[in-house]
C-alpha cells in the first residue's frame, strides 16, 4: 500500500508538474539592436526577472539582433499577435503620429535629466495612442546623446553635400535633407554592412551604436552634438497582456518600472565611455562647434517648428509643458 501511495504521489506530482508547464505564458521577445547592446541586455534582465517573479508562469525568450523580426517589423508583429512582447525605437512610428518623434525633436531634451521630464509629459499620450492600437506599454530607456559620424573632417553643412546617411527615423532623414546629404533607410543590424560597402557614409546616433558596429573600421570622425536622446519602448499586445492574471499583470509593471530605472541608469553610465572608445579604436572624437554647431542649431530650429506646426494640440501640450518646468 505505501509502495502504491508513493506512486501515485509521484505520478500526480508529474501531473501537476506538467499542467503547470502547459500553463506557463511563454512569450517571444524581438528586439533589434545587437545581444551586446545594453538595450538588449537589459531586456534580457527583465525577462528573467518577470521569469523569477512570476515563478515561472510567465517565461520570456528575448530574440536581439532582428534575429526574429527585424526592426521596422517588430511593432506590426507584436501588434498582430505573432508576437506578445518587442522592443523597438519608439521615434521609428512618428508616421503614424508625430508624438512618437517628440524625443527626437533636435536640441529640446539634450541631457538626461532633460530627457526624463520630457518623458514623464510625452508618456501618458504614447500610452493612450498605444491603447487605441492594441498595445500596453510597459518601460522606455534612452540611448546616449546623439552625434554625427563621418568618413572626414566636417566643419559646415559645406562638408556634407551630397554624402550617403543613414537615416532610421523621420528626423533622421529629414536632417540628411537640410544638411544637404542623401538619406538612406538602414536598420541598425545592416548598419555594418551598409558603411562597408558605401551604401551608407555617414550617420547620426549615439556612441553606442558607434562602438557596437565597430564603425571605426570605415569611418574616422565622430562629432559630439548632444541633439537628442531617442528612446526604445517595451510594449505588449493586448491580448496577450489580458490573458495574464491581474497579480501577474502588477508583478510585470513593477518589473517594467525597475527595468527603466536600470536601463537608464546604465545608459548614462555607459554614455562617456562609448566615446572613449571610439578614440580608443582611432576614431577623431570632438564637440561640434564653430560655423558647423551654428549650421546644426539652425536645423534644429526649423524641426523643431516644422514639429509643433504639424503635432498639433497634444504635442504642442507636451512640449510646452515640458519647457514650463524647465
């Protein structure tokens, strides 16, 4: 009889270790950028702690490097359900509405203590455009300032004519556009490939992606200009998100508020040190100054215009709010 028990003990145990794994929300994550970048890493974090909090009822799978979706597919994905949960640049839709791109407005939020009030203004809009499209939002973290790469000394918008940049968002090409250059849509997992082969010769971005790609190999100058500092975003199809208990649903949210802290908190950490090896690889690192920083201010300017003429009411509310506390 104590045999018999003690095999249907361990039979049910077995059931009831195996209902629980078919229970378990198993969840892909795409995300765009490299396993190496920190947006990446910290995603990875999160998934594991969501993995742990939740005790294993809600398992993650994070896919870096457009291995699963590439970039630009990512959001349409996680919209359509053939994926719960991505990541992506969240200035990369301001097609479909102009407040997506309000970080990327040139020189309004230029430091990191700048780039959280305009977020702490910017996320409650992001977070009821994203309802309307079926998607929860969960956490945002900054890249490092934004700066210009080249293949030569630049020392006007002269020096730009003509050349081949890459763009990745609205603002991006837009400036390729007033600096005279020729913009080119590249993802950041082709951006390698695309300054090899001249496809692309320049680009603006942060000193991470500068030092992920290895972009020393094909270019030689960077220039500091601290334009903006673009966010990527952790979002989550609706439907997934309510097939979720309400326990679980609090347990994420708090993880998601921890993993923009962390995220934050190492981006800035990082930001310098991007740039000290870049120089370190024989990249020129310099601030942009003289007659190119007063080109690029002018640029600014007009984006900045050409953004709050066509946001209308609601970005105009974000921006102002955001200059009011400043």
């Amino acid at each position: 009889m104590n045999k018999l028990l003690k095999i249907l003990s361990v039979i049910a145990f077995s059931l009831f270790s195996i209902v629980n794994v078919n229970a378990a929300e198993k969840w892909d994550m795409p995300m765009a950028y490299s396993a190496t970048n920190f947006h990446s890493q910290n995603g990875v974090m999160f998934a594991d702690a969501v993995r742990i909090a939740t005790g294993g009822e809600v398992d993650i799978t994070v896919h870096p490097g457009g291995s699963l979706f590439k970039g630009n597919d990512i959001k349409k994905a996680v919209q359509t359900g053939q994926a719960p949960i991505g990541e992506r640049l969240l200035s990369a839709h301001q097609n479909e509405s102009l407040l997506f791109g309000a970080d990327s407005i040139p020189f309004l939020a230029t430091s990191y203590e700048a780039s959280d009030k305009l977020w702490k203004h910017l996320e409650p809009a992001i977070r009821k455009e994203l309802d309307s499209q079926g998607l929860e939002l969960l956490y945002a973290v900054p890249w490092p300032a934004q700066g210009l790469y080249f293949k030569k000394e630049v020392s006007s918008i002269a020096d730009t004519k003509g050349v081949k940049f890459r763009s990745y968002n609205n603002a991006t090409a837009r400036i390729a556009e007033l600096m005279g250059m020729l913009p080119v849509q590249v993802e950041a997992a082709e951006l390698s490939q695309a300054l090899a082969t001249g496809v692309a010769e320049s680009f603006v971005s942060s000193g991470s992606t500068g030092y992920d790609r290895k972009v020393w190999e094909h270019l030689t100058h960077f220039y500091e200009v601290n334009a903006w500092l673009p966010r990527n975003y952790v979002f989550v199809n609706k439907k997934a998100w309510k097939k979720l208990s309400k326990k679980n649903q609090d347990i994420i949210r708090g993880v998601a508020k921890m993993a923009e802290a962390a995220g934050t908190a190492r981006s800035e950490q990082l930001s310098g040190w991007y740039l000290t090896q870049l120089a370190a690889n024989g990249m020129k690192v310099q601030v942009a100054e003289g007659q190119l920083r007063t080109d690029l201010e002018k640029i600014g300017k007009t984006m900045a215009d050409e953004w709050i003429a066509n946001a209308g009411p609601e970005g105009k509310k974000v921006v102002d709010a955001f200059k009011a506390e400043k």
